[in-house]
C-alpha cells in the first residue's frame, strides 16, 4: 500500500467514525420525541427579527427558512433535549418544513380553525 492509498484509508475511516457518531447522537433525540400536531404562533421573537428553522434538531444546523413574529405553524412532533436544555420541534409552514426552539412557540390547543 503506498503513501496516498494509505492517505485514502484514513480519511475514509475518519469519515465513517464522524458521520457514525453523529448519527449516535441525533438518534437517541429523535426517539425521545412526543407528537404533538397542533397549531402554534411564533412568540419571544423581536418584531424586526426573524426565527430561523433549522434543518436538524440543533442551534448550529443548516437554516433552512425563517418565521416572521405572531406568524402561525403547524407543530408535527416535539423532541426532549437529552442536556436538560430547550425541547424542539419539527414545524411547518407553507413550503417551509424545519426544526426550531420551543421556547418560540406558544402551543394553541384550545384554538378554533
């Protein structure tokens, strides 16, 4: 096996290592969920600001879209942080389908539609 083939190997089997640890992670997340499908608003949100949607259960993924304050969601399924922080959850609007904080939503229950 020569320099480069060696080069080749090692990248390769760093690669899998990461994309398997990352999968370890979200996975547990992800079964450690409750459906909720409901209507909810985008609250806590300043009026010139946006909240982003994320395409992962997680701060640092990829935005995928945004949600203007007071706009209205449907709310698919919540997630349980495992760290104890903020619950997420899988939301939709439009043509607009992502994760964001919970702490963003007021739920609307009780709302007539």
């Amino acid at each position: 096996m020569n320099r480069h083939q060696e080069k080749l190997l090692i990248a390769t089997l760093a690669g899998l290592v990461i994309a398997g640890a990352a999968s370890f992670a979200i996975q547990p997340a992800l079964a450690a969920g409750y459906q909720v499908d409901s209507p909810a608003q985008i609250t806590g949100v300043k009026k010139w600001d946006t909240l982003n949607v994320r395409l992962w259960p997680a701060s640092y993924s990829q935005k995928v879209g945004e949600f203007e304050p007071k706009s209205s969601v449907w709310v698919e399924r919540c997630i349980v942080s495992p760290q104890g922080g903020s619950d997420w959850c899988l939301v939709q609007q439009h043509y607009v389908e992502g994760w964001v904080n919970a702490s963003f939503l007021e739920f609307a229950y009780d709302w007539d539609i």
